[in-house]
C-alpha cells in the first residue's frame, strides 16, 4: 500500500499533448470569446446604422377643398410613430399650428417644415391622422395622453411579435388608432386617417391624400 502511495505522489503532470491540448483549447475558447464579443459589437453598430436617427419632418399641405364644417378650416395632425422589435416603442404627437385656426379654405397651401419625429426609417410604422378643429383641438393635453397610453398599450402587444410585416401591424394597430382617436374626441371631425410609408432615408415622400367631411386634403412629408 505504502508503495502504491509513494508510486502516486508527486502527482504526474499530463502527457505533453493533453497539456498541449488543453491550451489549444482556452485559447479556441478565448478567440471564440473574442469573436463574440466582436460580431456583437459589430452587430450593434449595424443596427444603430440600420435605425438611424433620422428626422420625419411635415413639409407642406394643400387644402383643395375645405370640409362641411361652417367657416374655414382649422387642421391639424396627430400623428403615430410606432418602432417594431422585442422592445416595441412608440409615441403619438399632435401637430398644429395656431396660425391655421378658421384661416384655410380651399386652395389654401402651407409650408410647415415641422420635425414631427426622429429616429425614423423603413421598418418605423407612422400613421397619420387629418383632424378638423370644431372650437379647440380635442386630441391635446389629458386626451393627448389618453390616446398615446392606448396606444403604448396596443402597440407594446402587437410590436414585440417577431417577424411581424408592417402590412401586418397596420392591420392590427390602424383600426385601434382610430378608436383611441374617436373615444377622445369632443367636437372635432376625423378628415380620414393614412398610412405614411417610409420609402427612402431622405428626401421627399409620395403625396398623401385626405378626404372626409366633405373636403380634401394634399399632404407632404419629408425625411431628412
């Protein structure tokens, strides 16, 4: 037994290949590491390139026909921006301009150039909506709010599922737009409300039109 002991102390280093072996693999694990660490940082600059920050601005709009309402029109947008993925966000801004109020009639034209969202690309879902103010804007304020907890709501379900088309998610999201908006309106008239595409990174997007309320509307964005 003693021997048997003796035979086994000091312990054996391992034969020269396990040693060598063993250090091929830290170092296969230590560049495997390395590559990781490297293809998620490139990964990340990819997706920061992919979502760049950039600016969807209200660029102009043509009354060609007022709405029903008695006296001129006084339009405004409220607008939603909605950015797909496992941490689905989105926001819901009213853009206005007090100058408009009772001051557009048909063949009015204005040039806003108003910054409406950032962070804005081809895989941003935007929704934008024509209002008719009847005395002040309805969608302001606590019923601004309202409109963009639903929707938080709405879109946090239907933006985090995974592989989700823009096609799709308008679908779903759209028609609970148009109900947030109905539920927290008073007085004023929906003219209609569109899907903004968001064809290119700059540049000026395809006209959209708006009709309801017996008027129409000619709306420009741009992407900048």
């Amino acid at each position: 037994m003693a021997r048997r002991v003796l035979d086994l102390w000091p312990p054996r280093s391992p034969p020269f290949v396990a040693r060598g072996a063993h250090l091929k693999s830290r170092k296969t694990r230590t560049a495997y590491g390395n590559f990781k660490i490297t293809f998620a940082v490139k990964s990340i600059i990819s997706d920061l390139r992919e979502i760049q920050m950039t600016n969807l601005v209200l660029q102009d709009f043509t009354c060609i026909e007022e709405t029903d309402e008695a006296g001129w029109d006084s339009p405004y947008f409220v607008i939603f921006v909605g950015h797909p993925g496992s941490s689905a966000l989105s926001d819901v801004r009213t853009v206005r301009k007090e100058s408009w109020d009772n001051n557009i009639g048909s063949g009015s034209v204005r040039i806003p150039n108003l910054t409406v969202a950032s962070g804005v690309n081809s895989n941003t879902l935007v929704l934008v909506a024509l209002i008719e103010e009847d005395v002040n804007p309805d969608i302001t304020g606590s019923s601004l709010a309202h409109v963009q907890r639903w929707m938080n709501a709405v879109f946090g379900a239907f933006g985090q599922i995974g592989g989700i088309s823009l096609n799709q998610l308008e679908l779903l999201v759209g028609p609970e737009f148009e109900r947030a908006l109905n539920a927290n309106i008073a007085n004023d008239d929906i003219v209609a409300v569109h899907r903004l595409g968001i064809g290119k990174a700059s540049g000026v997007l395809p006209q959209m039109h708006f009709w309801g309320a017996g008027g129409h509307y000619a709306v420009r964005f741009r992407m900048e």
